[in-house]
C-alpha cells in the first residue's frame, strides 16, 4: 500500500493529481496518505489510507469521484509495470529518508522505537528498502484487487454551506 500512495497520491506525479488537479482542473491540490497520525512506516497492524482535496464548486462530487474510481480501475486493468514501480520506489526512499532526518533526528528515533516496540528489533530501520524492494507488480496487482475495490471506500463529503 505504501507504493501504492506513492503511485496514487504522492507528488505532482501521481495519477490522482494529474487526474485531478492537471488534466481537469477540479481542485487545486490532492493530499493524504497512510497513517494521518504518524507516517507509513510507524505503525503496524491495518491502517487507513485516505486522501482529500477541496474541489471546485462548479463541480460535482460524483465528477471527483467517478475520476477516483476511473484511476483506480486503470490499475486493476492494467497493472502497475516495473517502470512505474521503480518510479514509486524512489518516491518511496524520499519520504523515509525526510523521515529519518525530520525534526533534528526526532524521525529516526520515533522509527527505532516503532521497531524496538513491534517487532522487538530496533535495526529492522536497516532493512526497511530491501523490504519494499520485494515488491513486483505481480503484489501490487494482487493488493490493488484486494484492498482498492469499491466495497473497501467510504467517501466523505464535506459542504460547509449546505443547508441541514
């Protein structure tokens, strides 16, 4: 999943800002990602992964998400190729690298504990990369099946000037 919010909604890059904000020009910016108290590597049993945007009013709610759903329907069809996985895998490293130097060292520590608390091994800090590494696109297809249906969203939507 986290090369998945690499691909979907990390960067300028990803297929939901490109989707979104580029080619249509529904919103402005996309954000979100695993863990909203935390990152994706602190953490460790499920985990929600969710995204926002603050769209145009001139746009539908339906439009945004029938452009979520289209994006995630052309990775179910088409699978998530080696080029765009080592593409996320980049993105990947950048996030745990700004990670471990974030906060004058706080990020590193904050991941020591993580691994010392969960798995009882403070250097799996080390193996972190080679982790993500075993991922081919034969997993990410498997995962895009199995946790971006339908079925597994909610959606929110918030509209501060609707009349309750």
């Amino acid at each position: 999943m986290g090369l998945l919010d690499q691909i979907l909604l990390q960067g300028n890059d990803s297929r939901l800002y490109q989707a979104l904000v580029q080619k249509r020009g529904y919103a402005g910016s996309v954000s979100g990602g695993i863990n909203d108290l935390g990152n994706m590597f602190d953490y460790n049993g499920p985990m929600h992964w969710g995204g926002s945007l603050t769209y145009d009013p001139t746009v539908s709610a339906d439009s945004v998400v029938a452009v979520l759903t289209q994006e995630i329907e052309k990775l179910d069809k088409n699978g998530v190729d080696q080029a765009t996985l080592d593409l996320a895998m980049v993105k990947m490293r950048s996030s745990l690298y700004d990670q471990l130097s974030s906060l004058y060292g706080f990020g590193k520590a904050d991941l020591l504990a993580t691994f010392a608390l969960f798995d009882n091994d403070p250097g799996r800090i080390n193996n972190l990369e080679k982790e993500f590494r075993k991922v081919t696109p034969a997993v990410m297809q498997k995962t895009i099946k199995e946790y971006l249906r339908p079925t597994n969203r909610t959606v929110l939507i918030i509209n501060p000037l609707a009349k309750s």
